[in-house]
C-alpha cells in the first residue's frame, strides 16, 4: 500500500478517490465501519479508496505534556487498512500549519487542489479546521459547492457505551483485555526494535526481549500471557511478559519485557511485535531475587495455560 503526505498532491491515478477521513487510532469496529463505507462506495462507483489518519495525533499537538496515549503506530495501521482493503494512507501530518487552517481552506486546498477527492466518508462527530469549527455537516455544504459528497457513519454502541479508542484506552489501563480484544477485533499489540538491557533476565533463566513503549499507550503495569510475531519472518511465539517499571530491581526502568517459551535465538536489533491477550497479575516488588523467580515460574505456568488453545498462525 501507498503512503501519501497530505502536504502533497496525490498521484493522478488515486485522485477521484473516496476518502474514509478520520483518526482511526485503534482501527476498533467502529472505525472499520467507516472504512468499510468507503470502500463500497469506492466499489459501486469504480474509484481508488484512500484512508486519511492524523500524526501526530492532535491532542499531542494541543496538549504535549499529556501521557503517551496511541493504540496504533503509522507503520501498524497501513497494514490495517491495507489488509482492509484501502489503495492508500494518507497521512495528515498534523502540526502548527494544519491546526490554524481553516475548515473552508482545508476544503479547497487539501480535499480539492491536492486531493482531488469524489466523495468522504466520517463518523457523525468528526470535526476540522481551526478551533474545531468544521463538522460533517458544514463539510457536506462545502462539498455540495466544490464537486464532491459527503456520507457519514453513526457511532456503534455496545453494552450501552459509545465504541471509541478512548474506551479501549479505559480498559487497556484497568488491564482488560478481553474487552479491548473484542472492541479492536484483534489484540493491543506494541510494536518496536528488541534492544540490549542489564541482560537481568538472562541471569535468573528468563532471557526477555526488551521493547521500549515509545508514544504507545501505557497498559496496566503487570504480567500478561501474550504472543509474539517476528515481523522479518513468519516466526510466531508464545510467551509471558512484563510491562512497567521493574520495582524489583534499581533503577526503576519502564519496559516491556516478554520471554518467550521454548526459545533461544538471538533478537537484538530485529522489529517484534507482542500482543496482549490475558492479564495475569500487576507488577509487584519482591523481597528478593528468589522470590522474584519462583513467582516468574507460576506466571509461566499460568500463561501457558492460558495460552494453550491458541493456534500460532
């Protein structure tokens, strides 16, 4: 699939294209509504279909001092999107420039000059432009003017309660799984490059694979049962893994750090990607290392149990 920068105009084959246009951070089931959408239309209508997502998000613009929040990297939701069916990213990247654009120059400039867009798709309460002045309706009046149209898409409810990204993000801190699961249609996964550490695992016989969080979301510090995926091969894994600030051991160090089972070769420098699929129990401090490891051989035990019906494909 196709990256494009919304700074640029589009390549003339995409342009004409129906854009699903909105954050999409978590790609859940409410989200998938909006590009499933799209590509209908694209589909009825013979057009290329391009999915817009905003980076950084702009709450991280507004508000930078706020705690890292993203479900999704770039690189994870264009394998979403593209798997969904969608020609193209577009990333809207959202700075100074963007957050002062006013909602009828975003339409003119970006949706018509660079775009060249037919038709966009959005949730009910999708909102642009400077200060949040535009909305799905005032963007359906521009369109109406500039040659193109707008649908949108209601929200979903499950069990009484909007789905959003902001839900996953409640029940990923309270360690929920089972919920963020079903509401993204796949696991929380945190996604980045193994990297070299105290080694500490390695000394009481659990050798992990050291990930830093990044800009991801800060699940529930504790053990989880999860899987891991090799992103240069098909090698997939099954493991336990630690997420939080390791009290046990000075310093304080936050990591998330799986160790999987039945497995020794080398992942220094390779790009992995964990999946959390059951909370086990939150990160504690031990009294000593002893302790630690005994309590590390029962969250095994516990995972692989948990872990056991899993197909690994």
């Amino acid at each position: 699939m196709i990256r494009l920068d919304h700074r640029e105009p589009v390549p003339d084959a995409l342009r004409g294209a129906i854009l699903a246009l909105g954050n999409f951070d978590g790609f859940h089931f409410g989200h998938q509504g909006v590009i499933r959408q799209a590509l209908d239309w694209g589909k009825a209508e013979g057009r290329p279909v391009i999915v817009g997502t905003f980076d950084p998000h702009p709450m991280r613009h507004f508000r930078p001092e706020t705690p890292p929040f993203r479900l999704t990297t770039l690189d994870q939701r264009q394998e979403l999107f593209a798997a969904a069916g969608a020609d193209a990213m577009l990333v809207f990247h959202f700075d100074a420039d963007l957050a002062a654009m006013a909602p009828d120059a975003f339409a003119e400039e970006v949706l018509v000059a660079r775009i060249g867009v037919a038709g966009v798709v959005t949730g009910e309460d999708f909102t642009f432009g400077k200060g949040r002045q535009g909305n799905a309706a005032l963007l359906s009046g521009m369109g109406r003017g500039r040659g193109f149209s707008v649908r949108t898409v209601g929200a979903i409810m499950e069990d009484g309660e909007v789905v959003s990204s902001s839900r996953i993000r409640r029940a990923l801190a309270a360690g929920d799984c089972t919920l963020a699961t079903h509401l993204m249609t796949r696991p929380f996964a945190i996604r980045g490059v193994v990297q070299h550490g105290d080694k500490l695992g390695r000394t009481i016989g659990f050798p992990t694979a050291n990930l830093p969080l990044g800009g991801y979301l800060r699940p529930r510090y504790g053990i989880y049962a999860v899987t891991g995926l090799v992103l240069d091969t098909d090698l997939r894994l099954l493991g336990a893994a630690n997420v939080g600030i390791r009290p046990t051991f000075d310093p304080p160090k936050e990591l998330l750090e799986p160790y999987f089972f039945d497995f020794s070769e080398d992942l220094y420098g390779r790009e992995i990607e964990v999946a959390f699929h059951h909370f086990i129990r939150p990160e504690a401090k031990f009294a000593n290392v002893d302790a630690l490891v005994a309590q590390m051989h029962k969250d095994c035990d516990e995972a692989r149990k948990l872990l056991s019906a899993r197909p690994l494909k």
